[in-house]
C-alpha cells in the first residue's frame, strides 16, 4: 500500500497533495515538522486544487516518532483528584503534582483512527481510555525556553492514551500499564500551527459509546504546553516530530464508583475542533 502525506479536507475527504505539488511525492510527516516555511506555504496553495483519493484510509499522523511519545499524567486538577481518590495512583503523594510527571509510550503502540485497541492484550480487563491533545514538534532543540516554546510547535493531534489499569497498579509505574501495542491510538490529522495561535482556546470531548465523558478547554491543564516543552527540553534534545500528549481531563473509567472499564465492541471517540475526530474501536 502506498503511503503519502495528505491533507484532511472537508467532510473527511483526503486530497492529494503530491498530485499538483510535485515536492510532496515521497515526503513524510517528519520531513514536513523539519521543513522550512516555504514547504508550508506550498502545501496550503496545494489544497486549493489538490483531488480527492477515493478510498483512501488514514495512518496515524506520525506513524512512527524519533522517540517514545512523551505522556504527561495527572495535568488537569479534577483528573489529579479522581486518580488520586482511585487506588491506582502507585503511592504518590501529592495530589497535585508540584512539577511535571512525565512517562512514554514506544511508537509501537501507536495506531490509526479507525483501528482496533487489542484488549486481549490486557486480559485481566481494567482497559481505560484518555482523551489527550497532543504536541507535535517541529523545530528541535535543547533548553527550549517557555517563552519561545510555541515556536517549536509543529501542529497539534489528537491522543488516546489507552492505559491497562491493572497492569499499571501492579507494575506501580505507567510504561507496562500504558504501552502496550495499540494502546496509543493517534489522529486523524495535524492542525498546524499557524491555524492554532492560542492552543488554550481548543476543547477536547471523549466519548464512548455516544455517552459524552470527558469535556474540558486546553486552559485547564495544570502545566500549559509552553511548561512542559521546557520542562522536557531541559536535558533532553527534542527534534522534527517528537510528539507530547498533554494529559487527561475528568472523566475517565477509574473516576466512576465503581469504575467502569472498556470492553469488547466498545467505541471510543475523541474530538478536538479543528483537529477533527480520533474513534477507535475495542477489539
């Protein structure tokens, strides 16, 4: 199957860049993130005029990133209180953490919209879903300033931040309880940066199964997007594609008495407007 980078116009349809831009033939999402803005500009005049791929299917923006994807727990107050009142906290003694709790997830775990979260995988059940905006990188470095920070910001995706929560209390850290294949389904598109000068103004809403669970504004995270490219890049070089996810507002499995976990047959569905809709289906 070919792959090509594409752009997501409306109603879903997917255009085909390379088709009037000849410099798109064979480009990846990590070459675009590492691009001058020239490329850019080239792009946005392409969709003017690019087809439409008839049957066309999605892959994960990134489908592959020069790191784990880098995770941000416990980033919205309400989410801090409902883990920290859940038992699968690990011990942690702040509700509140105090600086950033970053962990990662490996680029296996990473699928399209549209494909399967494998719950046999975890087959103790306890199968959460976390509704998260994600990060994309595109101008690398190391000590990132915050106040330059946004000029590193490739775009922005959305983020399911699958978590097996049995495995994460036994293990009593996330990567075992987070990254298994599958479990970090990403999409449908990026949303450049250019289209986004305030990212605190974006929303994001999870549903399952059509019921509406998590709904909150990007200005509720606890450490903003500025803060945590900071915190990252302090002694870690970010580079062209690198992605974070900024965290989970209330609203997920272990936030309910009793929790409800997912199960077979279950659909996921993520939203962030602009963006569009990350939907996953539990296998």
């Amino acid at each position: 199957m070919r792959q090509e980078v594409g752009a997501l116009g409306e109603g879903g349809a997917v255009l085909d860049l390379a088709a009037v831009e000849p410099a798109m033939a064979g480009q990846t999402m990590l070459a675009l993130a590492a691009a001058e803005p020239a490329m850019l500009d080239k792009l946005r005049a392409a969709v003017e005029k690019a087809p439409v791929v008839e049957k066309a299917t999605l892959c994960a923006p990134i489908p592959r990133t020069p790191k784990n994807i880098f995770c941000v727990g416990k980033n919205y107050h309400e989410h801090a209180k409902e883990f920290a009142g859940s038992g699968f906290d690990g011990g942690a003694k702040d509700v509140v953490p105090p600086y950033p709790v970053v962990f990662s997830k490996p680029h296996t775990s990473i699928i399209a919209t549209g494909e399967p979260i494998l719950s046999e995988l975890a087959p103790e059940g306890g199968l959460d879903y976390e509704g998260e905006l994600g990060v994309v990188i595109g101008k690398g470095g190391r000590g990132i300033a915050k106040s330059a920070a946004l000029q590193h910001v490739f775009g922005y995706t959305i983020i399911n931040d699958v978590t097996a929560r049995h495995l994460q209390k036994r293990h009593s850290q996330w990567i075992l309880g987070k990254g298994l294949d599958s479990y970090c389904p990403m999409g449908p598109a990026i949303l450049t940066a250019d289209e986004v000068p305030d990212p605190t103004k974006l929303t994001l809403t999870t549903w399952v199964n059509g019921e509406k669970r998590q709904h909150a504004p990007v200005a509720d995270l606890i450490f903003d997007i500025p803060t945590l490219i900071e915190a990252i890049s302090a002694a870690i070089t970010l580079e062209p594609g690198d992605v974070i996810a900024t965290g989970t507002p209330a609203g997920v499995g272990i936030g309910f008495n009793p929790p409800v976990f997912m199960k077979a047959g279950d659909v996921v569905r993520i939203e962030v407007p602009g963006i569009g809709t990350l939907e996953n289906r539990v296998a």
